[in-house]
C-alpha cells in the first residue's frame, strides 16, 4: 500500500492539479533520482548511517557540507578525515558531462575497456552551438558542423549507458537543477560551474574527464577534504539587489583565490528570501573564487522548486530526512563572512577578472578614472549563471518600463535561455516578446558567447570597447577573442537596464532616462515571478535513452577525422630523475585554463588531442618579451609560437618544464590545459600556487604539478636555464622535492617544491597517467 500511495502522488505531481499524500507514507518507500531513470533511487538511508559513524567518530556537530560529503564516504568507519589535509575516498551519486569536455571523457571511457558505467551519467550539447544569427539558424548550423562530434556522443552513450541530451537541450547546469539536482545528492561533472547543483541543496563539484571515468568506472573518488567556510546571510533581498549580487559582493572579499580547497556554505535567516534558481546562481559562480563547491540547506524554496519540475516526491522525502539536509546547531566554520542583504547593493565586477567589485552606482566614475570604455557596446544575459525563469521575468520587467515609454536598447542586446523548458515557457508567457521588443535577439539554447562561441562582427579584433553580461568569467578575450574588450559581469536586471541606457554611467536605483516623449522617468525596481504560475511548458522532447543492453552499438572514430582521436597511452615515468629539462615558457601574471587552452574556435578540436594541442598556452604572457604565443626555442634561439617550440622540444627527445605565477590554471575545468603539455612532452609544471581542478587534472596525466616553498624563488629561475628536479626515487606524501637550477654561465643553486600527491597520485605519476594506473589494477 505504501509503494501505491506514493506511486499515486508520483502520477498527481506531473498533472495538473496536486494531492497531498503524507510524507511519512513515502519515508521507506522507492523515490527515483531523476524520472528519466526510474529504476535509480535515492538512497538517504545510507546517506544517515555514514553521517551517524562519521558524527560518532568526530564527537562534534557537523556543517551541511560536511554531512553530504562524509555521508558519501566510501569507508566511513576508517577513512581519515582532517579538514585541508587528508584526501577523502568517495562515492558520487551520478556523473554529467558536457559536450566539449564528453568527447574526452568518453575517449578516455573506451580506453579503460569496462563495457559500461557504474553509475547514472549524462551528456549535454551545449558547449559547441555558435552565436550568429538567432536561435533557429545557429542550432541547425551547429548540427551540420558538428555531426561527427554529436553521434560519437550520441553512440557512445548509447553503449556505455549514459543518456543523452541533444543540442539544443539547453546548458547542462539548468538541465542538472531541473532534472537531477537534489538535496543531498553528490554529482560530479565535467563543468567548473557544476556547482550550480547546490541551490537545490546537493554538493556538486566540477572536475575533469579522468576524474569523471574513475566515478563512471565504479572507483573510489579522491577529494582532499575540503574546509569549510560559512557565508551568513541577515536581512533581506530587495528593490535592485539580486541573489548575482550576494556572489560579485563575496568574489570581492574573497578574490579568485580565496575560496581554494574550501566549501562555501550558505546560511542564516537571509536564506529564505533567495529564491531556489537564485541560490543556484550564487553556487554557479562561486567557481570564479576557486571553491571546491558551493551549497545551501534544505528550505521551502527548494521545496517548491521541486515541486514545480515535478519532482514533489523527492520533496517530500527530503523532508523525512531533512534533519541531514542542513547543518547542525553549533558546527564550526574554518572563516565566516557576513553579508546583510538588506544593506547590499547591486553589484557589478570587471573588468578582465571577476573578483574586481564595485556597486553599480560607482561603477561610471570608475570606469572614466581608469581610462574603460563607458559606452557599452553589447548587453548579453543568460549563461548557465542567470537563465531561469525568474531572470528572464526581472529583465522582462525592466524592457517593458522601457517600451512604455517608448525606449529600446541603445547597446545590442541578446537573450540566452537556459534550457528548451525556459525558452518554451518564457515564449508562452510572452517575456520572450517584450524582450524581442526591447531590441533583443533570442539566441540558442546553449552557452554562446559566455564561453566565447560568438561570431562577433560590430567591432574589429583590438578595437577597445566594453560589454556588460550576466555571465561568470571575464577573462581577457574570453567571449569574443578579443583582448581590448572590457566585459564586466551583473545581473539580469542591471544588463537590461545599462543596455536600455547604453552607458556605465547609469545608475537605475536614481538616475533618469528620457522617454520618446521627451519626459524624464525612473525605471522601478523589477518584480517578477520566481516560477511560473502555469506547469513549465517542457518544450521540444530533446533526450534520448541509453538502451538496456547497448553492447551491440558501434562508436565510429575514423582515423583521418580531424576532429576525433583515439587515444594512445602515455608513457610510463622511466625511475629517474627529471634533468636538464628546458623552460618552454616562465609565465608573467594571471594564466587560467584560456590562457592555456584557449576556447572559442578550438572547441571543435576538444577531440582530438594532437590538434587541439596546437593552441597550447598561447593566450600566456612570456616574461622574457611581454607577448603572447612568443618564446626563445632554447635549441635554435629563435623565438616562435608556444606550441611549435614545444613540438621541436619533443621531436628531439627533450623534456620541458613551465613556470608559472599565482592560482595557475584558474578558471575552467578544461583537462586539455593539463592533456596538451603531457602529449607534447612536458613533465613539470612550478607555480607559486595552484587552482584546484587544474592541478588535479595535471596529476591524473602523470604531470608533476609542484609549488614553490618560497614565492620569492619565482624569480631566481630565468627562462633560459635549464632545471632538474631530483628526489623522484624516494616521493613521497608530504616529503618536498629538490629543483637544481643551472644557470647559462654553468653557476647552480637549488631550491625546495612542494607538492600534494598522496600514494595513489603518486602511482598515478608512476604509471604515466591515472588511466594507465587504472588499466594495471585490471589486469592485476
């Protein structure tokens, strides 16, 4: 009878009107994760009993995220657990991964040879759709461009077991929080924004491929146990000030840095007055701080979201277990910051990085100080950060005050919906008209020119001119290839407003905008619903199920495609020390993953290794000359691009190294930024810090990602020595290594490394590579 009543409620959910059938009912009853999979269910039982060990073993109260991550503990009675320290061996509800970083996550998936997934998985297409022309014609382009790619997806889904999101499903983040985000699950996708999961409550962490096939192929996850820093929330949002201004005014005191090796948990009485998708926008963004990830407790706002993507029964079931889906009384956090959201005011940050704040009503003068563009070119909202219903319902407010008075966008404008559900229910509810109205231009539903997939044509490339977004990233030439473009990042709402403007200048919260009848007004603070008071109109059917038994579906790489590669294993560490290696580049300043592996038109690439490789570090300043793509090939003294010297480098049987300056490889989750110095024959990287993903990523290709002991030894090496790092016989944890710089005029001095591999990354370097570790286990 239980399974009945709440196969009864499970039916109501999706109809139009709903019954309420009592929770407690449910409680031991089977909920699905998701109801495209139907026959994976949502274990909080288990995730109890490892909270309960865990809680017994620590004798102390327990954060939110410490509950969620410890309760996914492989071994929960015997794993270590310090946080800052010790790595943790965890098991992950669910993989997604989208379709730039997929296509290297599958080929990596084939080579391990296990004939399927050992958890549910997904892949979305989104990454690879280009903004031209509009919605329509930019989906069906990208189809004819990319078909190769989309049924090598498409295929290898089909026959591993992973489903598949077809292009034009949406960005994988909105697909995540409608479909498969909830409290208490962890996932992990192949996306820095894979936070987004944590408005509706779960611990969702970006990672690359490799780490994505140890999930997939059934193995134990490694994470260094993260700490924990508490964001308290008072007051409450209101007028111009939106949940995107609780993160821009956070990136600031944090800076891109400053959330490393951490989990930034939310909580406070100011929770409640954020909505759920507005909490998913502070956890998107929250990869900008290089947080581990980023989350929020169990509320009624999560309750309602579930309940309006039909997922009521997921909701009622967290409410039996909610006492582990928040934190517990007493928990201590490793910093806390407090923000009054009553106080806070709408935020704006750029440009050239997202931590640079400033409220909006400064920004102007600011902006005239500093010698950036005032007038603003081109206003963009959407991304995976702000594309909910209630985004595009706050912009739609302020463009409808605007053509009351007979005003449009002075800026181009561009609309990206989040997913075929928002751009289908934004259409029915006629936001998507009074936007149009306004001057916009609906693009697909894809990441576009927030991941720089923009034919951008009213400016030419070094023309300096400015752009505001509700993106995330603002890196140098980031979304439009260009690096005199100065983007700077805000909400929605404030997009919409400087775009009706045209200028940094406005200050909507006072300033006054001159109707077309001459008359001077004030935009009002926009209003709008957080859901839709209708069902979600689903929009076009866009998914396509793995078959139960996929073993007999072909997966086609041809060899002559440019744009697919199988993939050949990397070779083994040989016992030796790594000596006399040249310096390919010492690199001067901030260096994220686009600076390593640029996006944009190389995404076409991001399966095929040997070609991709061709834009290898080339967005990286040279410290010797102040260029980019410019080094002194140390064989030839000619300088050239970064890639062909290295190519030299590795024709001739020559190891290098690079040097690199603080939080290298910020930014994207891309793997090919660790993939391309490995396939070209790098084998150190030294940096005075590191971003977490991309040193992860380094490690599991059989890299050597080391820092230095001391910042200041940065600048005793000079591009033209050559560097050895000895001790590689007796690595081991917490035991620093030894570099011997040699210096032209034969003069020598050493100086100390540290690193953070643990035994199992240790063999991993051993072995070449962790997929190469995980290919001897098999065996053995």
């Amino acid at each position: 009878p239980v399974l009945i009543l709440c196969f009864f409620q499970h039916a109501l959910n999706s109809g139009v009107r709903r019954y309420h059938v009592a929770p407690v009912l449910c409680q031991r009853a089977k909920v699905a994760m998701s109801h495209f999979e139907p026959n994976e269910y949502i274990n909080y039982e288990k995730l109890e009993k490892n909270i309960n060990i865990v809680r017994k073993r620590l004798d102390r109260p327990l954060t939110l995220s410490e509950k969620i991550v410890y309760g996914h503990l492989d071994d929960p009675a015997k794993q270590e657990i310090e946080r800052g320290k010790t790595y943790l061996r965890l098991r992950p509800d669910r993989v997604a991964m989208q379709d730039a970083t997929a296509q290297m996550a599958m080929l990596q998936f084939i080579s391990s040879g296990l004939p399927k997934v050992a958890v549910p998985s997904t892949i979305h297409c989104d990454h690879l759709i280009e903004a031209q022309s509009g919605g329509e014609k930019d989906l069906q382009r990208a189809k004819d461009i990319n078909q190769e790619v989309y049924n090598f997806l498409s295929t290898a889904g089909a026959k591993y077991g992973v489903g598949f999101w077809k292009p034009g499903s949406g960005i994988i983040h909105q697909i995540i929080l409608e479909n498969y985000s909830y409290p208490g699950v962890m996932l992990i996708g192949t996306d820095s924004h894979t936070p987004n999961g944590g408005g509706l409550g779960g611990i969702c962490i970006g990672v690359g491929g490799a780490d994505a096939v140890d999930v997939m192929a059934g193995i134990p996850w490694e994470l260094k146990c993260p700490k924990v820093i508490g964001v308290k929330l008072t007051g409450k949002l209101s007028g111009w000030t939106s949940p995107k201004d609780v993160i821009l005014k956070v990136a600031g005191i944090l800076t891109v840095k400053g959330g490393t090796g951490a989990i930034i948990e939310y909580h406070g009485p100011g929770v409640d007055s954020i909505s759920c998708t507005g909490m998913a926008t502070i956890c998107n963004m929250g990869a900008e701080i290089g947080a581990t990830t980023s989350i929020f407790p169990y509320n009624e706002r999560m309750k309602k979201y579930l309940g309006k993507t039909g997922r009521a029964d997921i909701a009622a079931l967290a409410d039996e277990f909610k006492q582990h889906l928040v934190p517990d009384s007493g928990c201590q956090y490793d910093q806390v910051i407090e923000i009054n959201l009553s106080e806070l005011k709408p935020h704006i940050n750029g440009p050239f990085t997202p931590d640079l704040a400033h409220p909006v009503s400064d920004i102007g003068a600011v902006a005239e100080k500093e010698g950036w563009p005032v007038d603003i070119r081109v206003g963009l909202i959407g991304s995976c950060t702000n594309s909910s219903y209630e985004d595009m319902g706050r912009s739609a407010a302020v463009a409808k005050q605007a053509l009351a008075h007979g005003l449009k966008c002075k800026s181009k404008f561009t609309i990206t919906p989040g997913s075929e559900q928002i751009r289908a229910t934004i259409e029915r509810d006629g936001y998507a008209k009074v936007l149009r109205e306004v001057g916009g231009l609906v693009l697909a539903n894809a990441c576009g020119p927030c991941i720089g997939q923009w034919d951008r044509k009213d400016i030419k490339k070094g023309e300096k001119n400015t752009i505001v977004t509700s993106y995330n990233r603002n890196f140098t030439g980031r979304n439009d290839a260009n690096p005199e473009t100065h983007a700077f990042v805000t909400s929605p709402e404030i997009v919409t407003a400087l775009s009706i403007a045209g200028t940094l200048k406005f200050n909507p919260e006072t300033d006054y905008l001159t109707g077309a009848d001459g008359k001077k007004f004030k935009l009002e603070a926009p209003d709008a619903d957080e859901l839709p008071k209708l069902e979600f109109d689903p929009g076009q059917d866009t998914y396509q199920y793995p078959p139960k038994d996929g073993s007999g579906q072909h997966v086609d790489v041809s060899p002559t495609s440019q744009r697919l590669q199988l993939l050949e294993p990397f070779d083994k560490w040989d016992g030796k020390d790594l000596e006399d290696m040249l310096i390919l580049i010492k690199v001067k300043g901030k260096c994220t993953t686009d600076h390593i592996s640029a996006a944009g038109p190389w995404l076409k690439f991001r399966g095929h290794l040997d070609n991709i490789s061709n834009n290898l570090l080339i967005g990286a300043i040279n410290i010797e000359n102040g260029k980019a793509n410019s080094v002194r090939n140390a064989l030839t003294q000619e300088f050239g691009p970064v890639p062909d010297t290295a190519r030299y480098y590795k024709k001739m049987g020559v190891k290098w190294a690079v040097v690199g300056d603080e939080n290298y490889g910020e930014g994207s989750s891309r793997e090919h930024a660790a993939l391309e110095p490995r396939h070209l024959g790098g084998r150190v990287i030294i940096t005075k810090s590191f971003a977490r993903i991309h040193e992860t990523n380094l490690k599991k290709q059989g890299l050597l990602p080391l820092t230095f002991a001391d910042p200041a030894d940065y600048n005793k090496i000079h591009p033209v020595d050559k560097l050895s790092i000895v001790g590689l016989k007796d690595f081991a944890p917490g035991k620093p290594l030894k570099c011997i710089i040699k210096h032209p005029n034969g003069s020598q001095e050493t100086i100390m490394l540290n690193h953070t591999f643990n035994e199992s990354q240790i063999e991993w370097f051993q072995a070449g590579s962790a997929l190469n570790r995980m290919k001897e286990l098999q065996q053995k």
